[in-house]
C-alpha cells in the first residue's frame, strides 16, 4: 500500500465522517496547528480490519444429490444435482443472496459460478441450490462460501463413466495450386493456418467438451504450432498432441497414446470415441493429410490402408466422424470438374479422304458419371468404425476461414481512405463497389462506421506468427462446399456402416 499524506490550511468544523487506514501511513501536515475536538474524546484506537458484509459462514457442505434426494458418488453430465451448505447460523434475505460457489476442474484454477443470487433456498437449517454439469472432467471439487473458497467447505466430484472423447485432426501446412496439381505455391497468410483456425473454431463453439488436438507438424513453423497449441490448452482446456505421421494418428485413436502401437488399449475400451474430425486437404478414396503431388505419398497419407488399421471397438456406438476434406464421399476418381462427360453415341461413314484417312461424322452425348460413393474414403471409414461418417462429394472450400471477399474489399478501401499506402485498389476482385469510400468528400454512413470499427476490432485480435495471420478466437466464417465438381450435391452426405 502507499501514503495517504492531507494538506490544509483550514478544515471547516461540524465535519462528519472518517479516515480509513488502509495505508501505511496517513500524514496530517498543517503551517500552524491541528485540532481535534470530540464530543465524547478523541480515541487513538489500534488499527482494525475493514469489516466484511457479513460475519456469517459455511461450516459444511454436502452432495451431490439426485432429484430424489439420494446423495451419489458419481455425477452423469447433463443431469441436474442438489448441493447441500450449512451456515453457521441463520442467514438473512440478504445474507442468502450473497452465498457464493466455485468448482475447480482437474489441475485448474478455482472458478466462481456466477448468476447463483436468486437460486438459493433456505430447507430448515440449510441453503440448497441445484447445478447441471456439461463440461467433462477427471476430478473436480465444489466449493461454497462467503469469505473465500476451501477445503472446510467442499465436496469432491467424480463423473459416473469416464467420458466420451472428442478428436480433431489438423492437416499439414503444405498448399498445392487448384490449376496445376504439380506445382505448390505459397498462399497468403489469411490461408496458411486455415485447418488450425477451422479446428479452434468448432472448440470455442462447443466449450462444454473438451476436445483433445492431433496436429500434424510437417509444414509449420515452431511459432505457429506454439500458438495453436496455447490457445487449445490455455482459452479451451483442450489436450494437444503434434503428430508426424498417419500411424500416430491410427495409435491415438486405438489407445489413446500416440506412441503405443496396439489394437486397442484397457483405457480406449473404458475411454471411446465420441467424436472424430479431420480439417485438410482431400482426394478421392484418401484424406490427404500430407497431400503431394497427385495424391499423397507422405506418412500423413490417410487412405484405405490406413483406415483398415482403425480399431472399431474404439469408438462409442454413437459415434460420428466428420471430414471437412475435399471429395472424400466421391468414389469415382474419374470425376474431377464436373460429373457430366461427352462421348462419342454414333459414328457415320462418309468415305475416305484423297489422302487415305476415312472421314466420318460424329455424333456425341452427354452422359452422368456414376459417383461411386460407396467406394468412397467415407463408406469404407464408416463400415470399419461403425461410426456414422459426414464428407463432401466436392471440393471443401477454405477460403473465407479469417474473411470473405467483400470484407477484405471493405476493410482495403477504407484502409486506402484513412493514407495507407501500402494497399492499392484491387478492381479485379473487388470491382467498383467500394470505390466511392476513395472520394474524400463523401462522408461514411452511420452503418459504414460501425461496419468500420466492427472490423478494426476484428483485425486487432489477428496476429502475425511467421507469416501467418492467427486469430485465437478461431476461424470466422465455417468451412463450405466448392463449386466443383459441378452436378454433385453441395451439402454434406451421410454414410452409414454398410
């Protein structure tokens, strides 16, 4: 704490009222002299404690309860318990709101329950409250107080099975052109995180599981893997893994351990499933994790192979898969722009040319491709798990993972209207839509500045890491169909073990 030091030359009399000494030091300093006048003394009293609101407390806590009234040992998520606290005397109306409760998951701190004022209820000599639980945990304590949060007060939580575990798989950071399948480029960086983004997105949308991350590292820089990593385990709770091949893949998902190399493990029987989702590139009959040149021959290759290695006992009997890969429910692989083909129908003789050749005229139709989806990567990675799998026929589009086309041309004519000079229009893509916001003299709508700041606070939570744009919060547009191949449905097919 600091000083309190008063300076006066006069103090006006009849004043009311006190100096708490919550300092060090309080300092009375006058050029002639100091008067105290009191109608009972003057008391130089010993420093005391700030008073709390209440001197009540809990002396125990009991639960939980079911709707019965029964105390459990073990807790299901999503079903609601009774918590038993008892005070040390008779609390007020007052008093009874002011009750608090924490809850510490696993290794982590203590974390006041807010929103709990109105709820309490005074039974006979105990206050009783009623909590539902949907965040899953490995050990967990409940906490009630008024003063501050312990043990004395406490009872331990332990959930009735051990919970369903939920799995993301992120692809490697490799880019291959959409126009020249044997050259790579390097895309820009509101694309070169653009799995991990779609990943951190589906955790902060579903902050009640805890998800457990298999990233694979080839492609990304230390900085960047750092970054995925601190925003799944530090804002989401989640576990984080990197992994360097399929195979580790395979031995997470089978036991739990990247490193064990079995069937299946005493823990993955007591711990299944729940959940699997891969966000990376695609190919028909493969999930292209590491994704080469034509199709993907790197360790990361998750095909037909790979997946006869899975495990099905692994996963709960409701588990559900989803591949945000491109074409992963196509089994054809002749199909790759469009499902529709031309060929030649009729052949009409019309002799022979003065060099030899015969001529002849041709007459061609068009004709629907079989899709093959049965003998898609998603079929066959349902009948091996029995796990009900979600895929694309098309291609899965990225692309508006951190922005769409229209913001980015906002967020650029605006950036060019306030002097920087780095950005030039670009009409190309953007056309003549923003271009009245170039001309100084017109003054912004009251939608176009808060779009404006909407957005500039949308872009201070981005960060550069290595050359890539990151934002902790995730991606913020989902991840959607492409428009090819053209004649396939852009939804998201179902695949159910055959």
């Amino acid at each position: 704490m600091g000083k309190i030091t008063i300076l006066a030359n006069n103090f006006s009399d009849n004043a009311s009222g006190s100096i708490r000494d919550d300092a060090a030091e309080i300092v009375n300093q006058s050029s002639n002299k100091i008067v105290q006048n009191g109608e009972k003394g003057v008391n130089y009293d010993k420093n005391t404690d700030r008073k709390p609101p209440t001197d009540i407390r809990i002396k125990k806590l009991e639960g939980p309860f079911d709707d019965k009234g029964k105390l459990v040992e073990k807790i299901n998520l999503g079903t609601s318990y009774v918590f038993k606290a008892t005070p040390s005397r008779k609390p007020t109306k007052t008093e009874l709101t002011l009750l608090k409760w924490a809850v510490k998951l696993d290794e982590n701190s203590k974390e006041i329950i807010l929103g709990t004022a109105s709820l309490h209820k005074l039974e006979g000599e105990k206050i009783i409250i009623s909590f539902k639980f949907n965040q899953s945990f490995k050990k967990a304590k409940m906490y009630a107080f008024y003063q501050k949060a312990d043990d004395s007060a406490s009872v331990d939580l332990q959930l009735a099975a051990k919970p369903l575990q939920h799995i993301i798989v992120i692809g490697t950071q490799n880019h291959r052109s959409d126009g020249m399948p044997v050259l790579f480029k390097d895309v820009g960086p509101g694309s070169k995180m653009m799995f991990a983004l779609q990943a951190i997105r589906r955790i902060k949308m579903n902050k009640d599981i805890r998800f457990s991350v298999l990233m694979c590292k080839d492609g990304y820089k230390p900085k960047q893997l750092k970054a995925v990593k601190d925003a799944v385990i530090n804002l989401y709770r989640g576990e984080f893994y990197e992994v360097e091949s399929a195979q580790e893949i395979i031995n997470y998902i089978n036991t739990g351990d990247k490193t064990k190399k079995d069937k299946i493990s005493t823990e993955r029987k007591n711990y299944k499933v729940r959940q699997l989702l891969f966000y990376g590139h695609g190919l028909v009959g493969q999930i292209a994790l590491g994704m080469g040149l034509y199709n993907d021959t790197s360790d990361y290759s998750f095909g037909e192979e790979e997946v006869l290695k899975l495990n099905k006992d692994a996963f709960d009997r409701d588990s559900h898969i989803y591949s945000f890969a491109c074409r992963t429910g196509l089994g054809n692989p002749d199909i790759d722009e469009s499902v529709y083909k031309k060929q030649l129908s009729k052949s009409t003789p019309l002799g022979v040319s003065t060099t030899g050749i015969p001529i002849s005229h041709d007459e061609f139709e068009t004709v629907q491709m079989p899709l093959y989806s049965a003998q898609s990567i998603a079929q066959k990675i349902s009948n091996q798990t029995k796990a009900i799998v979600y895929a694309y026929l098309r291609r899965s589009d990225y692309e508006e993972t951190l922005f769409t086309k229209d913001e980015l041309c906002f967020s650029d004519y605006m950036k060019i209207r306030e002097g920087d000079k780095n950005i030039k229009p670009n009409k190309v893509r953007c056309g003549d839509i923003y271009a009245h916001l170039l001309n100084a003299k017109y003054k912004l709508t009251a939608e176009e500045t808060k779009r404006w700041n909407d957005w500039k606070d949308i872009e201070s939570n981005m960060e550069k890491v290595d050359g890539a744009l990151f934002d902790p919060d995730g991606a913020r547009h989902n991840v959607k169909a492409a428009p090819s191949p053209d004649g396939v449905p852009p939804e998201m097919q179902t695949f159910k073990p055959m």
